[in-house]
C-alpha cells in the first residue's frame, strides 16, 4: 500500500509502479491484452477466412475508401501519441498538462469513431448489409469489435479525468492512468493492423 | 492391486477381439475386416497395441513392485532418503518413448498418404506432367477409366448415392466387389460422417466441402454404414447399406437402374398405387425411375431394400405405420407424415411401392 | 484512510454474498462445482439408462441429444473448472505465502460471473429444452436454421460464465508472479502452483478465441451473420477450427491442475520429495505449449489433406513423451518411499496406471489412418473418460480428502473413504473400459439407441452397470461429507497429514489474513525442511505489525447478475411473445453491469487494517 512508500520527497519516478497494487495491476493489465490479442487475432482469421465470400454482394474493392480511411488512421494514431506524452507528464508530475492531453486523446479518439460510425453507414447505402454475406459479416464484425473497444476505451479515459480532475498524480490513480493509456495503444496497434489486412489487402485485392 | 486389475482385464483384449468378430449377418465390426484399407487400419491398430501394450506392462510392474514394497509399517517413523531425481533415468524415459513412437509415427504417416488416394480421374485431369509422371497419370487414368465413382449426400438422416451412370440410390449403395471404389462425400444441411466400419475409414460430409474416400470390399455382401458424426434427434438411425456385388452382377444391376421405368399394368392395384403416390405429392420428393426430385431417398429400388428408412424391417405393417406417423420412428425427420390416408389409398401405394424392384425375380 | 471495518454485524449471508476472502471463494467454487457435477452425472446416469438394452425407449433421441450436450458442457465447463478452481483459489496462497490474491475483488468477480454463467445455461430446461448439439455445438447442426433456443443459452451461458474463468486465471497468474513470500523463487513452488500458473496461462489464451467462436455463432444465431452459410460465402469448418483451437488446450487446462494435486499428494503420503522436480516443471511447460499444436487431430476425419494431418499427428505423438515424464516421475517418487495408503493416496497412486491407460489410447488416437476408425466412435468415448475421470476426477478426489481438514477443520472418514474409492475405481473400469471395443465393432458416439442384433447388448449392459457403481460411490461420498461433519474430531494442529509445503504451516482453522508474518521461505517444501532441519515453525520474514485487508464488496455479485440479465435479454431476442421487450432486459443488464464497474472505478476502496493488539489475539486463539 501505499504506506510502504516514501512520500516526503515527492512522487517515486514511476508512480504507477511503485505500489504493489500498481505492479499488480500492471501485469494483470499486459495478460489480459494478450487474450485480447488472441481474441483479435481469432476474429482476424476468421476475416482472412471469409473474405472472399461476397456471395453476389459488395466486395472490399468496390467499398473502400482509402482517404477516409487514412484520415482514421491518422486520427488514431496521433491519439496514441497525445496518450504518450500523457504519461510522460504523469512521470514528470505535471498534472494539469497530463490531463490536456488526455482530453486531447479523448477527442481524436471521438472523431474516429464518427468516421467509422460515418463508413458504416456509407456501406450500407452501398449494399453491404450485416447479413449480405460472409464477407460482409466478418467485416463488421472485426472492425466493429475494435470501434466497440475505442467506445469503451473513451468512456474510461473520460471516466477517470472525472475523477480525478482535481486531485493531481497520486500513487493510487497513477496506475489507473498508465493502465488506460495502455489500453488505448493497443487499440491502436489493432488498428494498423486492420488497416493493413483488411484495408490495404482489401484493395490491393492480394 | 489396482495395477493388476488393469492388466488383467486388457490382456483378453485380443481374445476378444477374435470372439466378437464374425456375428451379425451384415458385416458391421471393424475388427472383422474385409477389404485393404480396414484390413490395413487393422493391422495397425495390432501394431499399437502391441507398442501400447509394453508401455502399460512396463509401468504397471514398476507400480505394482512400489506399491507393495514401499509401504510404510506402523509405527516406522523413519524418513526416507530424499531423492531429488537422476539425470540417467529421466533420459531413459525421454529416449525410449520417442523411439516407440517413431516405430508409429513412420507406419502413420505412409498410411495418411495411402488412404488420401484420389480418384483417378483427377490424376488424369491434371494433366501436364512430362514423361514418367506423365505416363503414370495415364496408366492411372486408363486404369480408372471403369473406376466407379459414387457421389455420397448427406441428408437428415438419409443418404443419397449418385452413379455416374446419372441414376441416383437411396440409403444403399451397390459396389463392385474386388476394386477401389471411391465416393465423393457432401452435406446438404448439416454435418454427417460416412462410415462403413468393416471395409474402412470414415469421413466427414459437410456442406459446401468435397470430401473423397476409397474403399474396397474383397467379397460379395452386405456391409453396414453408419453416420458418425451427431446430425441430429435420429443421428442413431441414419444407417445405410453397402451391397457388394461380383463385376458382372454389378454392371447388371447398374444397367437395370438405368433403364426405363416399367409401368405397373393397367387397372391393376399397382397402378392405382402410382396414381396416389402422384397425387399425394410423394413424387415431390422421392425420384422414382429417375422422375420427381431427390428431396427424399430416390425409391427405384425400394422393394429391394432391406429396412425401411435404413433402420425398420421391412414389411407391409412397418411400411403402412412409416408412411402415416414417419416421426414416431425418426423423430426429426422430415418426410411428410400421411396420418389420414384412407385404406384403399394405402393398401394401393404399398402394392405400388413392393414392385420397385430392380433385382432379378426371386 | 484506512479504518477497520466491523465484519462482526454483517449476516452471514450478506458475508458469503461480499467475500473477497480467497478461502471463502474456495469454498463457494467447492459447493456450485460439486451440484453441477452432480447434476451432470445424473444426466448421465439417465443416458446409461437409455442405453442398457438395445433400442430402449426410454428416453427420445431430441432429449438425449440434450443429455449429452449437457452432461459435457457442465461437467467440462461448470464442475471441473469450478473444482479445480476451488483448490487453487484455497491452496495457491497459502503455498507461496501470501496473505490472498493479487486482486481479491476480481477473484469474487470471476467465481460470481462464473456461477451466474452457469445459472443461465442451466434454466434453458425451463425454455423449451437444453441445448442438443453436443458439447462441441458444430455449425450447422448449432445455428439457427437447425438448433433451438437451447442453443442460445449454451452460447451465451459460455460466454458469461468464460469472462469469469477468464479473470480468474489472469489473478492468478499475477498472484503467482508477484505475490510469493520472500525466498519463495520459481523453482522452489510446490508442482501444484506451477500448473497453477501454466493453466492460467492456457486459460488466457484458450478462453479468449473461445469467447470469439461463441461471438460468431451468437451474431450468427441472433443477428444473422453469415460465417458459417456455405452458400453466402461462409465456412463450417471454421467453427471447428476456433472451437479445437480452445477445446484442446482445454483439455490440459483441467489435466494440469490434477497432476498438480497428484504430485502433492503422492509425495506428501511417500514421506519423500517429489522425483525430478525440474523435469516435472519442463514437462509440464512442454505439455501446455504443445497443447496449442494439435487442435486439428480433432479434426481428421474433416478431409484437410495427408499433410495437415501427418504433421498434427507427429505433434500429437510428441505430448506423450512429457507425459511419460511425469508418470515415471511419479512412479519414482513412491518407488523408495514410505506409503501411507489412506483415502487421499489412494485415489493419487490409483491415477497413475489409470491415466497410463487413457493415455496410450491418446497415442492410439494419434495414427491417423486409425483415427478413422476410432473418430467419433464409443472407442474416444472410452479414452477422454479415461483421461477426465481417470485423471481428472481422481486428482480431485484425491484433492478433497487431502485438503479437507486444512478447509473444513476436520478429516473425512477413512473408512466410508476407502469403500467409496473401491466403488468409483471398479465401477470406472466397469463403464468405461468395455466402450473401447464397443467403438471398434461399430457403435458410434452420441447414438440415443442401437438396434439388436449388432452384439452390443451385453457390453452395454455391463457400462451402464458400472456406471452405477460410480454413482453410489459419488453418494457414499456425499455421505462421508454429512456424517464426518458431525462426527469427525476436530483438527487442531497445523498438519494432520505430517505434510511437506507451506499451507500446513499455518494454523487449523485458519485466520482470515492467512500468515500473521509472511514466512522466509528457504528450501523446495518449505515446511518439510523446517521440520527436519529448523525447529518445525517457519521463519518470520517481517516484523508482526498490523495487517491489511480488502473489504468486502457486493459489487461483484451485482456484475454477475447484470451479465445474467444481459444474456438472458440476448437470447429473448429469439423468443416469440416476450412479455417484456428483450431491448428492456439487454439494457438493465448492461446498466447493471458497467454501472458496477463504475462505482467500483470511481470510489476509491482501498481495504483496512486489522491492528497488531488483534492479530496477537487471534494468532493466541489457534495456537
């Protein structure tokens, strides 16, 4: 707890690991990322699988469009950077500035899933219904799946800004911090790789 | 003790296996094998048990000896050396159980590649190979040139065999005896397996996939089939038969499958048995003479058959009780049930029914 | 920050409904895995029934296709798991001297949404009957063109109850890594807390494409997706893939622990340490890693070509050779030894030629050729009960009567205990052994009858005889619980058994915060060697001071209940004539869910301390 450390000189330089809870936490954290990549990498097989299977529908080629798509890239990837020097600030014990930049996350974060909830609705207009085909299903399966992780991912990171608005970098929500910004790179990481399998393979038609 | 026991019950093993292998008039047991390829998985087995075999006798005895030896007396309250472990016997026990399963692994291997057989029309078709591999696709090709190829669907809980001669059986399949037969296997709602245990192996028939096996059966006779994978409430029923027959009574067979429908005579009862079986729709799904779809088993030769719906004996009384209440024998069926059928109707389609018969007047 | 709470007011329903406390956890995991076990083995029983004479009426082939589907899932899924999960819950801790769990909080989490799991997948009984696809619920047989709603709730129980399993393993994993007492490395933990460890990580990476397999036939059931249509671009076979690709990981994922328990047992009642612990600790390693590589020979019948098939055979093949290991290494262990036979070495002396049997018919399975003759027929039936009761169930009854006392307080009866394990040991081989030829002439698995005439109506006879046998013995085991509860002495010294880890060294009962002072842990079985070189009381590694606890929480209970309603409102949406529109119960669900999770992330609970005057008076109480 958070008794066992010592406090008189400030903030240990890594807060979010000087706890035995933190530590814990840390480690439960990175374990339960690797299912979460087995699940991913289920689901992305199960995209390879079937997406060939058009079944008279719309396939990738005719649907994608790499501008919107890069323009989510982008928007993700440098929300993974904002949640970085996030977290250097936490080391730094810079609060306030640690906090702008979690909320500039937060709204990059928003403005991708606007995009995709925009690219879902343009492939329906399309044809490509949930129910079209097997390709169809394992789409929106796959990227859906990783927008309901950023969904929720955004409902955390707002949740502990909340929070802990006021009360500056402490040993017990430093952890919680560090825990999210994880999360959220792992988001990301999900993301390159479905832009690269299921976009960039999708219009290169490989 | 309990070692013991063990032992003691599986030794009888192959005592047995020889005792329960000739009963049953269908051929059904794959401990009796009559064709290569189960003769072939038999053997083999034999070979497992016998590397089994000393693998168990091997750790029964130590357990055995330890368990008897090593008890501790009342009142011993002495400790025991405390062994950490031997880098020898560790070895010892790593080494020699990869040997063993080397001496499976090799037999395993060329069996898979044995077994995995195509079809020889496919050999053929491919092609473009040059000099010998060319010549030994066309040697394979010519010798395949009178292959039969059968194609198996699986239905709920029904099997359709489809000759290349384009007429199709339902729930028996003839064979010649004395040559690989090869069957191109399919699902057509849910998964079944293929499975005719004293002449082989199975495989798995899955909608939208093409499977392919071979068998042989090296004398004339009736093999039983099963379903082996689980389709369904009446999964335990979906039997079906194998009828070997020597080459010539199987190419006469196969021409009168092929041949025209013989109408019953007019104004007999058969022939108002067709009419009802028209009327009712029963055409609708059971092809006879090649008319009507193949929804349900054709029934060319049904009077042939032994069982009806592969798995009730075959007379008038189970016919009459199928045709009005199908479910109360395969639950989950789907054959229309025909409880109202009025007497006359019945008795006409049943007459109409047992002259579907393509063998020779016996 | 930290004020003691008074844990004195609570009732004790309200205390069992918030612990946090892993002892209690265990306790809770020992009681709902024991009622489904016993459910799912009357289920069996009724298809031993069913299957005594040759084309029995007594149950239809739509009910015994539900029989089996749960007979398998409960017993894999919601007893083993459970059971298994009862002895690493109690034990783990206190083998590697910490005073509970990383994260006491997930650890209820994962035991309460495990239990509301299992609740969901059972009330399917009261809509419209079980699921009937068999355990493995292949596509098509399982989608929504063939299977009822029974199949929803298998889809959605699994996945309630999987999260559950899924938390669980990833405390234990970090409790294993970050809790263990000063002196306690690696390579001193006792065997059972290595396949503690390793099972936990097979948990992580088996449950989660088991969590997407059943996502897929969710959407596929409920919404439509086309995955598995042939026709619309999709593949059967998938299912297969993702469903093996857990279930044979699986498979260890409930060995593991079992060999874990033998390898306690046996040495603790040999009076000697465990033979080649390194090679036990590889071989175990070796085991789980290769469990990842052999799905397919699940699926050799399916037509995937020689060289998929040879190349998962060799791989098949290979886990017996680690396997081997660890046999001779038991084998070892007692050979030299002192053997005390009670009850609890018993049923773990018993396990090694018992599980030798299932295993080379494992290795039998392997040849591939073979395989189609075996697959799918009584033969398999024989080996995986060989395996899981052979294995499995005797490395839990071995569990419970070693570990009774040190949970319970008292010991089981030697004597029921010993006509139990005679009665389940004679009625296993008498079920179990005879289906291997069963399967060899022709009987298939999963069949609800045969017909006469095929000479299968004396040996199925004689396994549904047996399986009674087995029955009464389970009973004279529930006997043995009731009738030792109130007539076995009570246990007041640490170590009944003269055992040899860590969790004898604490007293009998034990206090709630497990250790007053974490042990210096300075040898492979810790408390043996305090005993034959120390004085016998383990060396305090830190000053007695006060004492942290976790507080209770009724959070987790709630999180379950909301992901009940959750799935319960997921399968209405394939119910006709809801009375309550299924959006409703889908929504209180979620609320009730993340709501939790809410309160628990924003109020900062962090525990209380139990003062030094109280631990000295409780540590002066048990000793």
């Amino acid at each position: 707890m958070a008794g066992s450390v010592d406090l008189s000189k400030g903030l240990p330089s890594h807060p979010e690991k000087s706890t035995l809870e933190g530590k814990n936490k840390f480690l439960g954290f990175w374990i339960f990322l690797g299912g979460e990549t087995i699940m991913f990498a289920t689901f992305f097989g199960t995209f390879l699988g079937l997406r060939e299977g058009t079944a008279g529908g719309p396939s990738a080629e005719e649907l994608f469009s790499m501008p919107l798509v890069f323009i989510m890239t982008m928007l993700l990837l440098t929300s993974s950077l904002t949640s970085v020097l996030a977290m250097f600030s936490m080391k730094k014990n810079n609060f306030k500035n640690m906090l702008v930049l979690m909320i500039v996350t937060v709204l990059l974060g928003l403005g991708f899933l606007g995009f995709e909830i925009y690219e879902f609705v343009e492939y329906v207009h399309h044809g490509l219904g949930y129910t079209t085909s097997a390709f169809a299903s394992s789409f929106y399966t796959l990227v859906g799946l990783h927008g309901a992780h950023v969904l929720f991912g955004l409902c955390w990171i707002t949740t502990l800004i909340i929070r802990y608005s006021r009360s500056g970098i402490t040993l017990t929500n430093a952890p919680k911090f560090y825990v999210a910004s994880l999360y959220w790179h792992f988001i990301d990481v999900v993301w390159v790789f479905i832009f690269t399998v299921v976009y960039l393979m999708g219009i290169g038609g490989a | 003790m309990k070692g013991r026991k063990g032992l003691l019950r599986f030794l009888p093993l192959s005592a047995m296996l020889l005792f329960l292998a000739g009963c049953g008039e269908d051929r059904l047991t794959a401990l009796d094998p009559y064709g290569p390829q189960a003769q072939w998985i038999f053997d083999n087995m034999i070979l497992s048990l016998y590397v089994m075999a000393l693998v168990i006798i091997v750790v029964f005895t130590l357990f055995f000896i330890a368990v008897v030896k090593f008890r501790r007396k009342p009142g011993d309250d002495e400790i025991p050396k405390q062994v950490e472990g031997s880098k020898t016997l560790e070895l010892t026990w790593t080494i020699i159980p990869i040997i063993l399963l080397v001496i499976l692994a090799v037999p395993t291997i060329a069996g898979t590649y044995y077994l995995a057989e195509e079809a020889p029309e496919a050999a053929g078709s491919s092609g473009e190979e040059e000099g010998e591999e060319a010549e030994e696709a066309a040697d394979a090709a010519a010798e395949g040139e009178d292959a039969v190829v059968i194609d198996v669907t699986g239905h709920q809980y029904w099997w359709q065999f489809d000759y290349p001669e384009g007429f199709t059986a339902g729930n028996e399949v003839y064979i010649p005896v004395g040559e690989k037969v090869w069957f191109n296997v399919t699902g057509n709602d849910v998964i079944h397996s293929f499975w005719v245990p004293a002449l082989g192996g199975k495989i798995d028939t899955i909608p939208g996939v093409e499977n392919s096996l071979w068998l042989q059966a090296d004398e004339p006779g009736v093999y039983k089939g099963k379903c082996a994978e689980l389709c369904g409430p009446s999964h335990a029923l979906m039997d079906f038969k194998v009828v070997a027959l020597e080459r010539d009574e199987y190419d006469a067979w196969v021409d009168s499958m092929s041949q025209e429908e013989e109408a019953p005579e007019e104004n007999s009862v058969a022939a108002e048995g067709r009419q009802v079986f028209e009327d009712q729709g029963c055409i609708g799904c059971h092809a006879v003479e090649g008319q009507g779809s193949a929804q349900g088993p054709t029934l060319t030769n049904f009077a042939d058959r032994d069982y009806i719906a592969g798995v009730i004996d075959f007379n008038n009384e189970n016919l009459e009780e199928w045709i009005r209440d199908p479910q109360s024998f395969k639950q989950g069926n789907n054959m229309q049930p025909y409880p109202d059928m009025s007497d006359e109707d019945m008795e006409a389609i049943i007459e109409y029914l047992n002259t579907l018969s393509v063998e020779d007047e016996e | 920050m930290a004020t003691a709470t008074a844990t004195k007011d609570k009732s004790v329903l309200w205390d069992w409904l918030t612990t946090v406390d892993h002892k209690k956890l265990a306790v809770l995991y020992l009681i709902a895995g024991t009622l489904f076990f016993v459910k799912a083995g009357m289920m069996a029983l009724f298809m031993r029934i069913q299957l005594m004479s040759a084309e029995n009426d007594f149950l239809t082939g739509q009910t015994f296709n539900e029989l089996i589907t749960m007979h398998g899932t409960i017993m894999l899924f919601l007893a083993a798991t459970p059971l298994i999960f009862a002895f690493m819950n109690f034990v783990i801790p206190l083998q590697i001297g910490a005073r509970d769990v990383a994260f006491p909080f997930v650890n209820a989490l994962g035991f309460w949404i495990f239990f509301f799991g299992g609740l969901l997948l059972s009330v399917s009984w009261f809509f419209g009957g079980g699921p009937d696809a068999g355990w493995t619920a292949y596509v098509p047989l399982s989608s929504g063109e063939y299977a009822d709603l029974g199949l929803d709730f298998y889809v959605l129980g699994l996945q309630v109850s999987g999260i559950g399993t899924l938390v669980s393993a990833i405390n234990f994993i970090v409790t294993i890594i970050n809790m263990r007492a000063p002196g306690m490395t690696m390579m001193r933990m006792p065997l059972f807390c290595w396949t503690g460890l390793v099972v936990s990580i097979l948990i992580v990476f088996a449950f989660t494409p088991l969590a997407a397999g059943l996502a897929l036939l969710m959407l596929d059931r409920i919404f439509g997706g086309q995955f598995f249509i042939p026709d619309m671009g999709g593949n059967a076979v998938l299912w297969q893939h993702i469903f093996w690709i857990f279930g044979h990981p699986e498979v260890y994922i409930l060995v593991l622990p079992a060999f874990g328990i033998i390898s306690e047992v046996i040495p603790a009642f040999s009076r000697k340490r465990l033979f080649g612990y390194t090679a036990m600790v590889f071989a175990t390693l070796v085991i789980a890693f290769l469990g990842f590589m052999v799905w397919v020979h699940h699926m050799f019948t399916v037509g995937l070509g020689p060289i998929t098939n040879s190349v998962f055979a060799i791989a098949t093949m290979g886990i017996a050779v680690p396997t081997g290991i660890k046999i001779f290494n038991w084998l070892f262990t007692m050979w030299g030894g002192k053997i005390t036979f009670n009850t609890a070495m018993l049923c773990a002396s018993s396990f090694v030629p018992t599980f030798v049997l299932g295993g080379v018919t494992g290795v039998m399975l392997a040849m591939v050729p073979v395989d189609y003759l075996y697959h799918d027929t009584y033969f398999v039936v024989a080996h995986f009960h060989y395996i899981i009761i052979g294995g499995i169930v005797l490395g839990l009854l071995a569990g419970t009567y070693y570990w009774y006392p040190k949970m319970f307080g008292h010991k089981l009866n030697e004597k029921l205990g010993i006509l139990m394990f005679w009665l389940f040991y004679i009625g296993f081989h008498m079920t179990f052994f005879i289906q291997h030829i069963l399967g060899l002439i022709g009987m298939p698995r999963r069949v609800y009858t045969y017909l006469e005439g095929q000479g299968m109506e004396t040996m199925n006879l004689v396994s549904s005889i047996g399986s009674f046998v087995m029955g009464a013995a389970i009973l004279v085991l529930v006997i043995n619980v009731v009738y030792s509860a109130f007539n076995s002495e009570r246990i007041t010294v640490n170590d009944p058994w003269d055992a040899r880890t860590l969790e004898w060294s604490t007293p009998t009962p034990i206090p709630e915060y497990n250790f007053a002072q974490t042990p210096q842990v300075r040898s492979l079985d810790p408390w043996f060697y305090e005993k034959v070189h120390g004085d016998g009381t383990m060396k305090p590694a830190e000053p007695m001071t006060d004492i942290h606890m976790p507080n209770g929480s009724i959070l987790p209970f709630v999180i379950g209940l909301g992901l009940f309603t959750w799935g319960f409102g997921m399968v209405m949406m394939n119910m006709e004539n809801t009375i309550v529109p299924p959006f409703l119960v889908i929504g209180t669900g979620v609320i009730l869910t993340f709501g939790s999770m809410l309160i628990r992330s924003i109020k900062e609970d962090h525990g209380y301390h139990i003062p030094l005057e109280q631990v000295k008076k409780i540590e002066k109480e048990v000793s």
